[in-house]
C-alpha cells in the first residue's frame, strides 16, 4: 500500500503541473498584439506605448486605447472667402494627415482625441483637423490676392503647411501633403483677369506673329539669294567635277589600254612559252611511247625466239627419241637415218635460229630507226614554231636523212637477214632439202590436178579412164625429174630409202647429196 509519504510528491508535481499551465493560460490571456500601423496606449499601473509588437496587459488594473498611425485624407472647401482685395472666391484642396509615430505625439493625440474605439477617434481627429485647415486656410486667403493665388498655387500650398503644421504639431499630428485642386469666383474676376491676359497674350501673338513673318520675309530672300548663289557653285562645282571626272576617265582608260596591251603581250609570250613546253611535253611522251614500244617489240622477239629455240629443243628431243627407237630395231640403217635426221635437224635449227635473230635485229633497226626518225621529225616541228624559214628546211633536212637512215638500216637488216638465210641454206644437208620439197608435195599434186577439176566435160575416144586417171602420177612423176635435173635431189631414192628393199641392200645412194648415205652405213 502506499503511504502519505509516497504520495505527496505526486501530488506536489500535479500541482506544480496545473499550476504552471495555469500561469501560461493567464499570460496568453494578458498578452496583447499590436499592428505595424497601430499604436497601443497602456495606462494603470505603468503608463506605456506599445507599436508593431506585444506586451501584457493586466486586466481591470490597466487600460489600452488604440490608435491609428496611417495617413487620412481630408478634403477642405471653402467658399465665399474673401482675398486682399476684397474679392470673394472659393478654394478646394486636400490634405493628409497622420499620427506622428513618436510616443510624445501618441500620448498627445490620444489626449487630444477621446472616443469608445478606434473608429471615433479618427473620425474626431478629421473633424477637428478639418475645422483647424478651414480657419487657416481663410486667414491665408485674406493675406494673399487672387493672382498670387491662382497663378502661384505651390507658393499658396507651401505656406498652408507651415501655418497650419505647427498648429497640428501640438496635437501630435503631421500634415503629410496639402494641394489646391480649384480656385473659381462667382463675379468673373477670375475670367476677366484671364481674358486681359488672353487678349494681351493674344495681342503678343499677332506682334510676333508679324515679326515672325518679317523675318520669314527675310530670311526667304536671304534664303533665296543663297540658294542661287549655292545653285550657281553647285553647277561649277558640278562643272569642275565633270571635268575632272573626264579627264580620270581618259586617264583610266590610258591606264586601262596600257595594262590590257601589256597583259596581252604577257599573255602572248606565256602562251608562246606553253606551247614550246606542250611541244617538248609531247616530244618527251612520244620518245617514252617509242621506248615502250621497242622494249615491248624486242620483249616479243625474246619471247618469239624462245618459243622457237622450245621447238628446236622439242625437235631435237624427238629426233635423239627416234633414233634410239630405230637403233633398237634396226642398228645401221636406224644409224644412217639417225644421222640424216641428225643433220636436218641440226640444220633446222640452226636456220630457225638465223632467221630469228635476223628477225629480230631487222625488227630492232627499223623500230630504232622509225624512234630516231620520230622524235628528229617532232624536235623540227617544235623548233619551226619558234624559228626563221631556214630552220625549217634545216629541220625538213635533218627528218629527210633520218628517213634515209633508218631506209638504210631497215635494207641492211634485210640483207643481212637474206645473207643468213643463204648460209642456213648452205648448211642444208640433201635429206633436209628433200624433206622440205616433200612437204610442198600435197601443194604441188593439187596446183598439177587443179585445170583438171575446171574441166565440166571429159569425152574418151581411146585408152579408157585410166588414160586421165594416170594423169596426175605422169606429171608427178614428171615434177622429181625436174628437180633432180635441177638441184640434182633424186627424190624417188629417198622416198623408197625406207622401203623394203634398200633395208634389204643397205646401199641407197642419194645423187647430189655429197657423200652418200652407204659410206655412211659402212
């Protein structure tokens, strides 16, 4: 159970707790909040001014009065107020005024100015504020004329302020602005005024109006003078101008001639320039496409001459083949024969070689020559565009003797090539001679059987067919006498040299050929 002792601490802090929230509801009770544009007098127990913030208050013991510091307007008529000059009118103006934010001047207006709230206050400080600007603004009235007044309204409205702010300054108030918004009268004095001033302003117009005109007058005949006299530089000037523009023209032109004439004779010499340099050009091109062409010429010939030295080797392959063949068959006949095929061979290729190489050294002169000729004829056209008529004739000349070189070369290549053909020939053996006439042999019998075939119509009276038929074999025959009567090849011998019988007598003589195929054999 709990003992008293244990409780009062509790009850203590619960106190204390009530206690302290108590205090907190009673200040929050008591505190008051006061605008920026208000102002709170405290009066009781200390008397204050509270502005833009908050403070406590105690209730029934202090009092709070609140009043307004921002600006109030107030508009102030009077009519029938009687100037200096005893000339009644009536002046409308406005003026703002307010509480000065100090707390002399707080404690003043509220002295001043009694209500039950804020609204009666300033309705009160309006009231009398108004009634104070009436009163002053009449005694100034009185003191001014209507002119001073009328025309100089600031002057009017600054000394508004300074009589009528010291009054209000007691008060605790400030006049913020004042301005007259109208002054009229009832008599017209104030129109009257403004018509004298209209007809003497009016009166100035017309004056300076004609002063304006005289010297509009006079400044158009000035004027006028001047725009002849500017008219007459203008057309010298123009005239000078003219002139000078003529004369820079001329002297362009000159200029322009004189630049265009040396310009075309630049031109002239540079095109005379380009076109030797395009002539070289050319006679440089052309003697490369000549080189090319003669290194490709003797680049076939090589390829030519190999070709043919293939042949010759395949040639002499097949001959050394078919001699041992028959050196296998038939020794001393295959040996006879060998050697005849040894010497024909030997002797084709020796000729195919000549007849190569003369080929080849003709081809080489001549595309020498027609190079050399070439490029003497190209150096005589460039030189005959640049030079006189007789180094044209020089250059015709020059082109002449290299033509007749290279006709020159070109008949010695030939003789030449004739000279070794002969002495291939010479070295013909009569097995190689006859072997070549045998290969013209089908081109002969057909010359021989050639009227026999334009022949439509064949009448035999006697002999039978046999006597055409055996023809061709008579004139055949008729051929190998010729040509053993003339060269001395006896064709039929060695026709029949590889036949039956001359293995068998192993004694065939070859007329014309030299030493005979028998001694051979033996």
């Amino acid at each position: 159970m709990l003992t008293s002792l244990d409780i009062t601490p509790i009850i203590i802090t619960g106190v204390a707790v009530i206690a302290g929230l108590a205090l907190l509801t009673v200040i929050f009770r008591m505190w008051r909040k006061v605008p920026q544009d208000k102002a709170m007098v405290v009066t009781g127990m200390k008397k204050r001014v509270i502005t833009g913030g908050g403070g406590l208050v105690i209730p029934i013991l202090e009092r709070t009065d609140t009043i307004s510091l921002g600006n109030i307007q107030l508009n102030i008529n009077t009519s029938q107020t009687m100037s200096s000059q005893g000339v009644p009118i009536d002046v409308v103006g406005t003026a703002v005024i307010k509480v000065r934010n100090t707390h002399e001047s707080i404690y003043a207006a509220i002295e001043q100015f009694t209500g039950a709230n804020e609204m009666q206050i300033q309705k009160s400080i309006s009231d009398q504020v108004t009634l104070i600007l009436e009163g002053k603004l009449r005694e100034i009235v009185a003191s001014m004329t209507v002119e001073q007044i009328y025309n100089d309204r600031e002057a009017f409205s600054a000394k508004v302020q300074e009589v009528v702010g010291t009054k209000i300054g007691e008060m605790g108030l400030e006049l913020k602005d004042f301005s007259i918004k109208d002054v009229n009268d009832t008599n017209g004095y104030i129109r009257a005024l403004g018509a004298k001033q209209i007809a003497e302003k009016k009166k100035d117009a017309e004056i300076a109006q004609a002063m304006a005109q005289k010297e509009e007058s006079i400044k158009k005949s000035e004027a006028a003078k001047e725009g002849e006299r500017a008219r007459l530089q203008a057309e010298t000037e123009v005239s000078a101008a003219k002139k000078a523009k003529e004369v820079q023209e001329a002297e362009y032109r000159i200029e322009q001639e004189s630049a265009k004439a040396k310009a075309d004779a630049a031109y002239d010499i540079q095109k005379s320039i380009t076109l030797q340099d395009v002539i070289a050009a050319q006679m440089e091109a052309d003697i490369l496409r000549q080189q090319k062409q003669k290194e490709l010429q003797e680049a076939q010939l090589q390829v030519e001459i190999a070709r043919e030295q293939k042949q010759i080797e395949l040639e002499q392959r097949r001959a050394e083949k078919t001699r041992e063949e028959l050196k296998t068959k038939v020794v001393e006949p295959a040996n006879a024969e060998l050697e005849q095929k040894k010497a024909a061979a030997e002797a084709e290729k020796y000729t195919r070689i000549a007849e190569a190489q003369a080929r080849a050294e003709a081809k080489k002169a001549e595309a020498a020559a027609e190079a050399e000729a070439i490029k003497l004829k190209a150096k005589a056209e460039a030189d005959a565009e640049a030079i006189s008529g007789e180094a044209k004739a020089k250059a015709i000349s020059v082109v002449g003797v290299a033509e007749a070189e290279a006709i020159k070369a070109k008949g010695l290549a030939e003789a030449e090539a004739m000279e070794k053909k002969a002495e291939a020939y010479k070295k013909y053996t009569g097995a190689a001679m006859a072997d070549k006439l045998i290969e013209k042999l089908p081109e002969i019998a057909k010359a021989i059987a050639e009227p026999l075939s334009q022949i439509s119509d064949i009448k035999i009276y006697g002999g039978g067919v046999e006597s055409v038929t055996d023809n061709v074999p008579t004139v055949l025959a008729k051929v190998f006498e010729t040509v053993e009567s003339s060269v001395g090849i006896d064709m039929k011998s060695i026709v029949m040299a590889d036949s039956l019988e001359a293995r068998t007598t192993k004694n065939v003589n070859v007329t014309g050929m030299g030493d005979s195929i028998s001694k051979e054999l033996e």
